[in-house]
C-alpha cells in the first residue's frame, strides 16, 4: 500500500474515533427503556361515513393498526369542491389531526375523543402572508355563544367573557394543562406538529393527505403506544385520527350567503366537533422487552438495513437475543471492522477493502446477503397552474404529482447546483455576479428545465417557485455512504452526463456549476471534480450572499450550505420531505437575541416541491412517490419488489456480489439496488459472540424475508432475497458457528473451517449465491431452530402478531423529529463505531467551500443508533 492511502486511513480512523466517541457517549446517555406489546387488531383500513351535511362523504383511513411513526394515507369521496376567499381555503375543505383519550360522548354513533385532547392549532404566528388560514380555522380559537348560530362558535368556552375570542385548552396525556397563548404552547408548533390545517376536495369530489402518525417519542404529550394496563393487561395506549370536514352550509342548514369570506370556524369548536369523524388508531408498543442488565451485540453500518434490523430486534429481543444497532455509513463501517474486527457485524453493500486506497483484512471475513432495497429519489409535489392553464389543468390544482420520470443528467444538474436559483441571489434581474456568468442562461429549477418537462410533460402548464426552499437542488444526508456512492456511479454510466459534467452543454445550452467539472480547465480551483471516487454529497460551490428580499445586514450572509442544508440521514429526509419542510431558515429575524435566519416551517399546502435522496423503506414508510430513474436498459423503472428482484439478477462480484447501475442492464432492473451484507471477522470473536451472530443471519434469511407490518418482518421498502441468496445466508451462519481458527486472543477458537472468505460472492457468474440466477422467492434456508422458514412474499402479511411482540425507540435529542435513532446503551463504547469525523478525513479534496462550512459539517455529523432490542414506534 502506498504512503498516502495509509495515511489517509489513519486520519480518517483517528478522526472517526474522537468524534465518534463523544457522539455515541451522548446518544448513549440519553436512551431510554422500552417495554413489551401486544398485536395490533387485523382490520387495518378503515372507511367511516360523513352525518349531516357530510351523510355522502366516505373517508378511508389506509392503515390503522401496528403503526409506528410513520405516514398513513387518508382519502375521501362523495365531497363538494374546495372553494377559496382570495387566497384562502372557504368551503369544504378536510382537517385531520391525532388526539388521545377515550369517548367523550358527544356523537354516540361514532365514539372518539374530548376535543381538548387532540394536536391541533400551531399554524404560524407570524409571516401569514402565504398562510391559508383565517386565524379561525387554523387555531383553537372560539367565540362563545350559549345558542350557537355560526360554525366556530363554542357554548363552553368564552362565557366568562361573551364577544371576545376565547381558547379551547389543550390537555396533555399525563394532565398538564395549556389554557390560553395555545398557539404557543410548549408541547407541539408548527415544525413539530402532524396536523392537517388545509386539505382540499378536487373537482370531483375527492381528496387525499398522507397523515403522519405520532407515537409517545415524538409526541409524548399524546402518549400513543406507551404502555399502559387495561383490565389488569399491558397494552400499547390507543389513540384517534379525527377528521373534520368544513363544508357550505350553515348552522341553520342553509349555504353561506357570503362568500368573499372565509365562513369555517376552528375544528374544535363545539358547533364543528359535532361533525367530526373519529378513527381508532392502534399502535406497536414504544419500549423493550429485553430483560435488564443482557448482554448486547454491537452492529453497526448501512443505513440501509435500518429498518430491516429496528424490525427484527423486536423479534429476537423476547428470545434473550440482544443486538444493538448503530447507523454508519458504509465506507466508514467498513474502515472500522478492517482496523478491529471485534467490534462485531457491520453491514455493507461492499467487501472490505473494496474501498480506492485501502485493503482487506487478513484472515477470515464471512459475508451474509441480508436485505435487498435500493436508494431512491422521493418527492412531495402538489399541481399549481400557471395563469391561463387548460380548465383540465385548472381542475387538477392542489392534487399530488404522483410520478416523475428522471435521467442521469437532470439528477447531475441538481447535485452540481446547476440551476441558476440554486446558488441564490448569484443573478439578480439577468445580471450574473462576478463569476457566475454561467448561471445566466441556465433555467431557474428543475420544474422550467425543457429537458425535465420534455419527460414530463405536465409540468409545461404547472407554476414552480424555483428558489433555494423548491427544485433548485436535492435534499440529502451528510457523510459517506455507498447510496452517494451509487447515484454517482449512475450518473458516470451515462454518456449525456459525463459530457455535461465536463463543460459540455445540454441540447437546450444549460452549462455545468463550474466548481463541479470534471473538466480541469474549466473547474475554478484548477482540479477536476472526481465523480468515480466520490461517495458524498459534496457542496463544492462557494457562493456566499445576504439572501435578496431578506432585509438582513450585509453582514448576515448565508452560504450553499445554509439555502440548501444537510439533513443527518435518509430517514429524516423524507421525514422532511413529507412535511414539506426543506429546513431553509430564509427570514430574517431582527427581534430575536441575537438577530439571526429563522425558519418559515413547511410550505404552504397546494404549492408544495421538495425532492430528496433517502432509502426505498424510509420512502415507504412516509408514503413518498419515488421517481422513476433510467436505467442501463433505457428503461424509466421505479424502485418495487420485482425492479429491485430483477437487479439483484445482475449482481456480480466474487466475494461479495455488488449490483452496479452500469451492470444492472435486464430492462426491469432498478439501477439503484443495493444487496446489503452481514460482514463479520470471526477470528476476532469469540465463540458466544459468533453464536449470536449466527443466530442473527438465520433470522434475517428465514422469518425476517417475510414482509409484513408485523415486528420481526421485512418492512415494506425492501424485497425478499431469492432462495439461493438466503441459502447462502444460512450457510454463512454455520461457517460461523464451526469456525475453527486463530482465537481473539490469538490462540485456537473452537469450530470449523478456516481461512478465506466464507458466505459471500457468486458461484461460476450463475448470479448471487451460486444458484440460478437471482434465484426464486420460494423454499429455503431454515430459521435458527432448524424448522422450515416461512415463504418470502413481497405482498405484506399480518400475520404472527400474536408470536412476535414489539419494542420501540426513541429520538436523538438533537432532532426530535427522527424516530428510530436513539443510542443503544454500549453508545459510548460504540462511539468511536459511530464517529462523525471520518467524513472530513478521507483523503480526497474537502469541496464544501468556504472553511466556516467544514467546521458546521464537522459539528453536524454524529453517529445514529437503534436502541438494544427495539424496532419499532
């Protein structure tokens, strides 16, 4: 190995290992315990009618039971079109939000709960100027009258004081009460809330939300899937989703004579709540049945076996099985098992030593195929018409674009800051700043780029606010990791990218970010941008400006990285992708102490665009569309069980079978799956450790290839491994439990075979595991008993609720809005496993721009962990 590559390992391990350290001691600190649950109830989707004015309406909630935090789809039919005062919704419209409780009686045919125990009313206090709400309809705000005449009048509430707006108070599940200021209490706002302020009827009579469920971690103040004991059992707290529709009508059964106003008063008046539809809401238990003082397992790596394993703890937990999870990214799991195999199994898509510069491991790695996903780009786009649009068009405003077709080049051009409102403020009324010539001519965002609307057509009569908080540029995660790795691979296998990445124009004349050519004569710093060794998301552009329109001092400059921030993975990017939030803090706040940027929150319902890189299971899980990406075929295919089954077909390696975008060339394969990898080094571990590691892959090849919400199941975002795969998973299993070689310590182990690699690569080319290629979703490995597995289906399967009980776990205090990511309680020993400093020592040219840049990206950066025994929330 040459000097510069060790070095450049060393420092990348030597940082990794302090920050990494301080990083898994605090998540460590901060985790909490977790406790047993029963099954959720079978009857998942719901559909419950209107009354009154609403008796044709027919809402349909798609999931109501074993949920975690997640998104679930609410949808109606039977409604009136949403009608609009200005810019204001008016009539009949839809509000949705979370309340915990039991029945409060007051529609006995459709029992829920007291309107005082519900998330609702954390719209904005100020900046309403884009706001839809009336401060009424958005609030708890109420007007007493003992008779109700009007809707939003209450016969409670106000009476001390009749004629002057009063408060319905907020009761939270453990009895504190918020009596007034409800609009700022300390429990929910507007970034942290789930509530539906805003959803609109289409011109045919029909809607659809995606609802984001809360459980006790991000919303203890509702409590939903903590324990609690009813009739002398422990179950996971019940909940509601309440919807309450707004209509034209009033009070007195006639429509609103006036319409230049908005008519709907607050959902949780008396007179509204009256209409409320009230849903159960059933929900895996928050906590873990692991027994006190158990010995943990560590693993550690990809985040894209996140889900899979939070899903499979829950199952192996109960069985005195304890495996802790802390989320890596690949390139630096795979550096930390070379450099000390005793820190247990990481996950990967590739071989150690795969990695430019560094090397295998001497002695004995085992490779076990475990889960097979892929790395998408998901959006949330709603339709807003341009001015003079088709009354076709017209009709379609506010309703979701449910596809997107992309090609290497247009991702190329939003990871290179190629639009020319990507670097914001760099053109100002046509004229360029020093350097930025250009961005000129280059279209605003993706959404007025000829190239993306000759693919999607639709968008040739949509209306797109390009600024930094819209299509300018792609929300994704920081750190290394072999998805980044993957999404440049794609975009290097095409030929129309590679020609733009070197300065070569597009057929419209849109020109590359110079800061990102490869073309070294073309590239500012005098070096070429090196896509084929990148595995980042690099923001190499040093534009730097006070925002326009901000009103900020010429002293308050934002860089690339504040219009366009990193967000810690891909789980909390679509989390932020479905509300809409880019994290953008654009305004200006001269009243706050210190006067700094604040955030505007999520955008405002029927205009909303964010696009993002995350994970197919975290996509899933928040109810995402994912774009369809063109692969080697030509083909525009979109990430299912069989795009991702028909590219793990085309995996080729000899250790450790990798599924590469140029390779992936059946006309149905996804190019960005990923076949995820137990990596272990058995002769840095003990016999026990080997066993419960064993005891993992047989797991994860038998019952955990069985899809389905269930705990211990393969979550939806994942497609189950073929026969040959999960045979060859089951086989890596043995070869660690009769390992026989040099021990930890350096004497013999017991065991079996030694040397080489065991479990891992293909067989004769024939396709990954030797046996036919890709093999079948049928037959197959057994489970750690020995007993037969259960069949692999990528149709979901409720079943074994009763057999595999579920755990849960909570947030990193740092970001209260990720559900999966507190530490698992060895996180200081695993801090240096889960370090944050070895992104900014990998040897290759640091492209974030100015050095104030490094430094937040080094603060940003912390290991995430999935806490000893827990799955899921």
């Amino acid at each position: 190995m040459r000097a510069a590559p060790i070095r450049r390992a060393l420092v990348r391990l030597l940082a990794g290992a302090t920050v990494g350290a301080l990083a898994g001691l605090a998540v460590a600190q901060a985790a909490p315990a977790a406790t047993a649950a029963t099954a959720a109830p079978a009857d998942s989707a719901v559909t419950v009618s209107g009354r009154g004015e609403f008796k044709d309406m027919r809402f349909t909630v798609g999931q109501s039971g074993r949920l975690t935090s997640q998104a679930i789809s609410v949808s109606w039919r039977g409604g009136t079109p949403t009608t609009f005062a200005g810019t204001l919704f008016n009539t009949d419209f839809v509000q949705i939000m979370q309340c915990w409780g039991d029945d409060d009686h007051t529609v006995p045919d459709n029992p829920g709960p007291p309107r005082t125990q519900c998330e609702y009313g954390a719209s904005p206090t100020t900046d309403r100027g884009s706001w839809p709400g009336n401060m009424l309809d958005d609030t708890r705000q109420v007007f007493y009258n003992a008779e109700p005449t009007n809707y939003g009048q209450d016969d409670r509430y106000g009476a001390a004081n009749p004629g002057v707006p009063a408060e319905v108070p907020f009761k939270t599940v453990d009895g504190q009460w918020v009596t007034a200021n409800t609009q700022n209490n300390p429990y929910f706002n507007r970034n942290t809330t789930n509530e539906v302020d805003f959803a609109r009827t289409g011109a045919d009579g029909t809607g659809k939300e995606f609802f984001e469920v809360q459980t006790a971690n991000e919303a203890p103040h509702l409590g939903c899937g903590a324990p609690v004991t009813v009739n002398g059992s422990r179950t996971p707290r019940s909940c509601w989703l309440v919807i309450v529709p707004q209509g034209h009508l009033d009070l007195d059964g006639k429509p609103y004579a006036d319409h230049s106003q908005v008519n709907a008063g607050s959902p949780v008046s008396s007179t509204n709540w009256k209409n409320r539809i009230a849903i159960p809401l059933h929900f895996n238990q928050v906590g873990t049945n692991c027994a006190l003082g158990s010995s943990e397992r560590p693993t550690t790596g990809s985040e894209l076996a996140a889900d899979a394993m939070t899903s499979w703890q829950a199952a192996l937990c109960p069985s005195g099985r304890v495996y802790g999870y802390t989320e890596l990214g690949e390139p630096d799991t795979r550096t930390r098992l070379s450099n000390d195999g005793s820190l247990g199994l990481g996950f990967t898509t590739r071989a150690l030593g795969a990695d430019y510069g560094t090397s295998a491991p001497s002695g004995t790695t085992t490779y076990a195929p475990v889960a097979l996903t892929g790395t998408v780009i998901g959006f949330t786009i709603e339709r807003r018409p341009r001015a003079g649009a088709p009354a076709d068009v017209e009709k379609s405003a506010g309703t979701k674009v449910g596809s997107l077709k992309l090609d290497a080049r247009l991702v190329a051009k939003l990871l290179t800051e190629s639009y020319r409102n990507s670097p914001w403020g760099s053109v100002l009324r046509g004229k360029p700043a020093k350097g930025y010539g250009w961005a000129a001519n280059n279209p605003a965002g993706l959404a007025s780029d000829p190239e993306f609307i000759s693919l999607n057509p639709e968008f040739a009569q949509l209306s797109v606010a390009e600024t930094p908080n819209t299509d300018t540029d792609l929300m994704t995660s920081l750190g290394h990791s072999d998805s980044a790795r993957a999404l440049w691979q794609w975009i290097l296998a095409d030929k129309d990218a590679r020609r733009f990445l070197a300065g070569v124009s597009d057929d419209w004349g849109m020109r590359v970010n110079p800061y990102y050519s490869t073309n070294t004569d073309v590239n500012p710093v005098g070096l070429a941008f090196d896509p084929a060794h990148t595995d980042e998301y690099p923001k190499s552009d040093p534009w730097c400006t006070v925002p326009p329109g901000s009103d900020a001092p010429r002293t308050a400059r934002q860089c690339m990285t504040d219009f366009h921030p990193y967000v810690d993975d891909m789980h909390v990017g679509a989390l932020h992708t479905r509300r809409a939030d880019t994290l953008w803090k654009s305004t200006w706040d001269p009243l706050a102490s210190p006067p700094s940027y604040k955030g505007t929150g999520p955008q405002t319902v029927g205009s909303r665009f964010v696009i993002t890189v995350t994970d197919a299971a975290s996509a899933a899980r928040y109810g995402l569309q994912t774009a369809s990406l063109r692969n080697a075929s030509g083909r525009y295919v979109t990430p299912t069980a069989t795009s991702l089954t028909e590219a793990a077909k085309t995996a080729a390696g000899k250790d450790v079978a990798e599924i590469t975008p140029a390779g992936a060339t059946a006309k149905g394969a996804y190019p960005l799956a990923h076949l995820v990898y137990a990596a272990v080094r058995p002769g840095s571990l003990k016999a026990d450790a080997r066993g419960d590691y064993a005891t993992l892959l047989r797991y994860a090849a038998a019952a955990g290839q069985v899809s389905g919400a269930d705990p211990g199941r393969l979550p939806a975002g994942y497609a189950p491994l073929s026969r040959a795969l999960r045979e060859r998973t089951a086989k890596a299993a043995d070869a660690l439990l009769h390992y026989k070689g040099p021990g930890p310590t350096g004497g013999s182990d017991d065991g079996g075979p030694t040397g080489g690699n065991s479990g891992g690569g293909s067989d004769g080319g024939t396709g990954p595991g030797g046996g036919a290629p890709g093999g079948t979703p049928d037959g197959g490995a057994t489970g750690g008993s020995g007993s037969p597995s259960p069949t692999p289906s990528p149709a979901a399967s409720f079943d074994g609720g009763n057999a595999v009980r579920t755990t849960a776990a909570g947030d990193t205090p740092a970001d209260p809005a990720n559900p999966l990511r507190y530490a698992v309680p060895a996180g200081a020993a695993l801090g240096a496993v889960a370090g944050a400093g070895a992104p900014f020592a990998g040897g290759r040219r640091l492209r974030l721009g100015p050095a104030r840049t490094a430094l937040r990206r080094l603060g940003a950066r912390r290991g995430r962990s999935r806490p000893s025994g827990g799955g899921t929330q």
